[in-house]
C-alpha cells in the first residue's frame, strides 16, 4: 500500500468487536428526559467547557444528523473518525452525519487543534454528547411507540418497537430536545457494540485534493474577489522610512495599496497584478535594520545558555541505590526548524457592513477571532472565522498571521474580499520556527548495568506563541502598524504535557533523577509550536543518551531499555517493533548500514510508540539514508487503523526529513532561509518505507498520537547511524557535511 510516498504495509493486532446496531439503553428516567440533572458535574473532554448537547448535534427533519466540532482537519483524518464516532453513539449510518468544524459562528469553541487531543478532547465530547442524545430520543419514542426503552431498537435512525410500530430520529426530535445542558450520565456503547469505529473508513477530506477539487482556502473564490499581496521588511526589527508608491499604482488591475506603519500590501483584480504590484512596492521602499539575531552556527548553543532564564525543575527523584560505577555525559543540540507548509499561508477576508468574516487554515477559529478583534480593535462579536483547510502544517506557521494580512488589506477594498497569499520567502522568513535547543544528559550506570542516576538540564524558548495564549497579541502585521502592539510574553506549556521541556522526564525507572528547565524568555528568532514541541528534541537526546548507557553496560539496546521499564504497555510497544524488525540483540551492521531504536510515550500522557530505523551511510560523502522504518504504536481503542497509521508514518517520514536536512540559516540581522533551495527537505524518492502495526486496546480510552512517532523516529535514527559508523553525533540535522566530518 502506497502512503506519502512511501511503501507501507500495515499490521492491526487486537480484538475485532463483534458489531452490532440494535443496541438498546436501559430507561432513562423521566426527570432526565425533561433535563433535569446535577448542577456542574464533570464532563468528558471538551464538553467540560460546551455543556450544551445542541452545540455538539442537531437531528434534522429527514432524520439525518449534524454534528458540530470546534477541531480542524489539518491533514489528519479528524472529521471522518469524529464522524465514525457520530454514526456508532446515534446508531445512524455513516453517509448520513455532516461534519462542520471550526466555525466562530455555529460550532463548540475547542481552542486549538493541537498537541495530539482531538480525539481526546473533542472525540471524548461527542461521544458523550451523542449517548445521551440517544437516550433522550429513545425515552422520547417509548412514550410516543407505548413501549420500554428496552425493547426498542434503532436501525439508521428509525426506532423499532415489537410489534412493527416505527419513529424516525426526524419524527422524535424539535429544536428544543437537545436545548439543555449534558449531565454525561449514560454511558456511550461498549467497543463490542460499535458498528464504524475500528474500521478504516476513508477520508473525507481526501477526494478533492486528489481529484484537483476544491480543497483548500487557496482554492476559494468568492463574488467580486480580489486577490492581495504584503510587503514584508527584509529583517525581523526593520522599520519603513519612505516608500514610493507611484509604481504599484501604476499597474493595471490595482485596486488599493495600503500602508499603516511599516505595514505594506496591495490588492488587484488578478493574482499575478498583485504579485508585480508588491514587486514594485517593494523597490519603492526604504528601511532602517537593525541587528538583532543571535549568532549562528554552534555558537548559537553557547548564546543560549547565557541568556537570561527561568529555571524550573520539572523532575526530581532521590532512592536508595548502588553507587555508579561509570559516569557519562554528553549535550545534545537541535536548531531552529521551519514548518516548510508546501503551500505559503493564505487567508480570504470579507468586510461587511463594519463586521469581519475571515475564512483560514488556523488551527484555532476562536483564539484567531480574539486575537483579530484585539488587533482591529473592534468587538470579537463583529468577527466569523471559518476553518478552510491549509496545505501543510501541524504548529502554528503564518496562517494566523496571514489572516489579520488579508483583513488589514480587505479594509481598503470597498467591500470587496480579498484573498491574501504568502509568497515563498514571506513563509521561509516570517512563520514562527520550532525553538532551537540545547540538551545537557548525565548519568550513572551500577556494577549490575543499570542507571542509578540520571540527569538533564535543558534550554529553549517558548514553544507556543498561538494566538490567544498570551497578554499581547500574537499577529505579525500587529506589530508593524503605526499604533503598534506588543508581542505576547514568553510562557512554558506546564508539565505534564509540557512544552520545550515535553517529553524531558524519562518514563524509564531510575531511582536518583533531576530534571531541570530553563525557558528563555527573549525571543530574538520568532518561534511558536512545531509539531510535537520540545519532545523532538528530548527524545532525541534521552534515547541516544539510553544507547550510550546501554553500551557502557555493554548491554544490547533493547534489553536495557526493557529492564528499565515497568509499563507493560511500553514494554509491549517495544517488543511488537523488535519481533517486526527482525532485531538481533548485539548486532553490528558492516559497510555502514545499521538499526538503531527509539521509544516514548508521548507526553507520558498519550500514545506509545516504539520505533526500529534502518539507515545506510556512505563513507566517502557523509550522506545518510534510510530505506526501511518500522513502527509499533498503541493509542488506546482504535477509531480509524488507517488515519492512526497515515499518523504514525507522517511523523516518521516528517521526523526524517528533520533529522537529516532541516534547518533555518541566519546572520545577526536577517534570516537567509528564502526558498526550498536554502532549506532543504526530504524528496520523494528518500522517503522511507514505512511498516505501521498497531496495538488495539478496546479496554482502554483513545489517545492521541499525531505527533507520537517523531521522537521516536529521530532516536531511532541517531542510534542507527551510530552503529552504522561507530561514531555518535549528537548535533542535528545529521547533514552530509556533518556526519563526513565525523567520520574523519
């Protein structure tokens, strides 16, 4: 099976539920069925902050349903398994749930659709919202069928009574049903009873962007529809002193230019008229630079450790043990990282009568809204935003920005909606970059091979300037207009998901541990969330520095991994992608070819993964490669195998691409990253093949496990690479310059 251009096979372990849809409830007493319920019980996932059951669902008159989700399909597959969720709590079949997600004006307000939660978060939310909602309905057909809700039956949303007597969801509901808070007293259907979940339905979202239909927000035209451009300046903390604007208006088709500060844009007729007008802008103006970036390269690690910090210790434990008969340390360092979207950030904005409707690929309609409404300084009731989707991204890139881009320019327009696109070097050099880091590991090993003391200390900036998140605003434009606003301060996501420090406290045992964070408050290089935070990064660091324990132990791997686990759901991870992999404890690869292993729960909240890398290296150039990956995942009961797979093999292929190429290059005023050929990502043709088996545990709650498979797969790298060449590196990206360097 072909999958991002890779070739995957999958494997799915576990129970398959035997499948049922005359799942019936036991009655629901008359006092519920007329809403009465205990004030402000707890509520599952995002219903804690929606309590309403018509914000989730509405039945509509043909007995179809729709269903209402504040999380955005950014590529994951969300909106078919909130949907698969939908039809098996309803007992509805799939082809009759329409999804609408990410909506300021009809949909629960979820925040961001970030950090791996939708399915925790909003799936959790649906799912309850959707059993009671059926209980309702079933207690509204006994008294209308005669019967108890016992003995009736639902069939894609007719309900059966003995005897033959019918009443379709359409005949049972009126606006009001569901017009009362949730209570999340019935309990949704046991995984034996689900018809669609576990299954591997496809995707939604999918025909259109394989057919040439209209997928994304790029794609959108609406009436009357011009299209806009900005001007960026050529450096973070550059400020307009003149522009002449006769060139850009000069040419045919420009509708506005715009100029509010340093803040630069034009609109015209067509695209291209808008691209030739920002050119022209761009050689009318004049800036004043100033030199504001860190220094580049390794010096960059020492600059980081310097700089003013809030230290935190996030981990700290202290037991009896032996004494350490080896020591080891060793720093680990990641660079500042690019989201690279395939497609530069793009945003449609629309202003009537004084009130906004922006359409973007946010990850966040509502935080977006507030920030708009801050920056704009009018009522965040004036503002709509629509989620279209974007083409690539998981953090937060430019399509936050991009959106108070194409509002700014839109008010210029007489009314008419502009559609504002990012050109290449605009998305290289203004998106928010994943923060570099700098990673210090020590730890002892006993006579008996296993760690008795561990520690790790850590610097990084924020990882998440999202809007909403902060006391400023978070918008780019903001910041360049004549009444400027201030960027939001710095701030760590708190443990235990955590942020720059995500995934620093190991899930091994060891008796004696400290981990220490510091947060670097200044922000010289804009960063915000890259996928998975800072967990790329510590993984890296945490499984390497496992290697190098491990062969102080002279142990292999694996086994010393294994013996420092007491989790049987870490265990089992490893144990299923070693038996997959075909590892040979102690074995060491010749001609430089080698296996390497990476392991993490992600968040040491979420989904587990284990995955085996397999790379080859040559010698005389320093270039890597890895041909073939296996991965072995378990994130609780299973909604759709393959859009968890597609995730599973996403993060490995994204990871790899970071891992060997990626990095943002800079000098002390600007960022020289500008085009695909100054950053450099994975192609099609070395992109690993990918084998995915997946551990179901209907027993268990789903997790979330989109960005579970990137720390894994760069440790799993690393180690490869180590036993390839008997050399560690443990400064990304494993470039050929570098790892060539090493082997000298």
């Amino acid at each position: 099976m072909s999958g991002k251009g890779g070739i995957t096979r999958r494997r799915f372990l576990g129970r398959t539920a035997a499948l049922t849809v005359g799942f019936t409830l036991a009655p629901v007493a008359r006092a519920f069925a007329q809403g009465a319920a205990p004030p402000g019980p707890k509520l599952p996932g995002s219903l804690q902050t929606n309590r309403m059951l018509d914000g989730w669902l509405r039945i509509n008159p043909d007995g179809s349903v729709t269903a209402f989700t504040g999380k955005v399909e950014i590529g994951q597959g969300i909106v078919t398994a909130l949907a698969q969720i939908v039809a098996d709590e309803l007992d509805v079949d799939l082809a009759r749930v329409t999804m609408i997600s990410g909506d300021t004006a009809t949909t629960p307000n979820e925040g961001v659709t970030s950090g791996s939660r939708s399915i925790e978060d909003s799936g959790a939310a649906l799912r309850s919202a959707c059993a009671e909602a059926r209980a309702i309905l079933l207690d509204t057909a006994a008294a209308k069928l005669v019967a108890p809700v016992s003995a009736l039956r639902v069939e894609n949303g007719v309900v059966f009574a003995p005897g033959g007597a019918r009443a379709t969801y359409g005949e049972l509901t009126t606006e009001a049903t569901f017009k009362r808070e949730a209570t999340a007293q019935v309990k949704p259907k046991p995984p034996s009873a689900h018809q669609f979940t576990g299954k591997s339905i496809p995707r939604r979202d999918i025909p259109g962007k394989v057919t040439g239909g209209p997928a994304y927000v790029h794609d959108m035209r609406l009436p009357g529809m011009v299209f806009g451009r900005v001007v960026r300046p050529p450096s973070p903390r550059a400020r307009l002193t003149s522009v002449d604007e006769r060139a850009a208006r000069a040419i045919p088709g420009v509708v506005a230019v715009v100029r509010d500060g340093s803040f630069l844009a034009v609109a015209a007729e067509r695209e291209e008229q808008a691209v030739a007008a920002a050119r022209a802008l761009r050689k009318g103006a004049k800036w004043q630079e100033t030199a504001s970036l860190p220094p580049a390269g390794r010096a960059l690690f020492d600059h980081m450790r310097q700089q003013p910090s809030q230290r935190n210790v996030i981990g700290e434990k202290s037991e009896s043990a032996a004494p350490a008969a080896k020591t080891l340390s060793a720093t680990f360092t990641r660079p500042f990282q690019a989201h690279a979207a395939i497609g530069p950030s793009c945003a449609v904005a629309h202003w009537e009568k004084g009130k906004l409707h922006v359409f973007s690929h946010t990850q966040g309609p509502f935080p977006l809204r507030g920030e708009l409404a801050k920056a704009l300084r009018i009522p965040a009731t004036d503002i709509t935003v629509t989620h279209r989707e974007g083409s690539g991204c998981y953090g937060h890139n430019g399509a936050d920005d991009v959106a108070l881009d194409a509002a700014l320019c839109a008010r210029a327009t007489g009314g008419r909606p502009v559609k504002l696109q990012w050109m290449r070097d605009d998305e290289f050099r203004w998106e928010p970059y994943g923060s570099a880091m700098v990673i210090d590991l020590q730890g002892g090993v006993d006579a008996q091979g296993r760690v008795v003391d561990f520690r790790s200390e850590l610097w990084s900036h924020t990882h998440s300037t999202r809007p909403g998140e902060s006391d400023g605003v978070n918008l780019l434009a903001a910041w360049y207009l004549k009444d400027a606003q201030r960027a939001g301060s710095a701030r760590n996501i708190p443990q235990p998901a955590g942020g720059g420090d995500r995934n620093a406290i190991p899930l091994y045992v060891f008796p004696r541990q400290r981990v220490v964070n510091h947060l670097i408050p200044e922000m010289p290089v804009r960063v915000s969330a890259l996928r998975t935070l800072g967990a790329y990064a510590n993984v890296f660091a945490l499984e390497s520095f496992m290697d190098e324990l491990a062969l102080a132990a002279r142990a292999d791997p694996v086994e010393f991994r294994l013996r420092h686990l007491s989790d049987p759901r870490a265990i089992a991870v490893i144990e299923t992608v070693v038996a997959k992999a075909g590892w040979r404890p102690g074995a060491r690869a010749g001609d430089g070819r080698g296996r390497g292993i990476g392991f993490a729960k992600y968040k040491n909240l979420a989904a587990y993964v284990a995955v085996i890398a397999e790379v080859e290296v040559d010698r005389a150039s320093g270039e890597v490669k890895v041909p073939r990956a296996w991965a072995a995942a378990d994130a609780g009961l299973i909604v759709n195998p393959d859009g968890l797979a597609n995730q599973i093999e996403g993060g490995v292929i994204q990871s790899t691409s970071w891992t060997l190429r990626e990095a943002v290059e800079f000098d002390g005023t600007r960022i020289l990253t500008r085009s695909w050929a100054d950053y450099q990502i994975l192609r099609m043709p070395e992109v690993p093949s990918v084998e995915v088996t997946l551990i179901d545990r209907p027993e268990e709650k789903s997790v979330g496990a989109g960005e579970a498979s990137t720390g894994p797969t760069v440790a799993a790298i690393a180690n490869a690479v180590a036993n390839a060449t008997g050399r560690r590196i443990r400064d990304l990206p494993l470039t050929a310059g570098r790892v060539k360097a090493a082997l000298i």
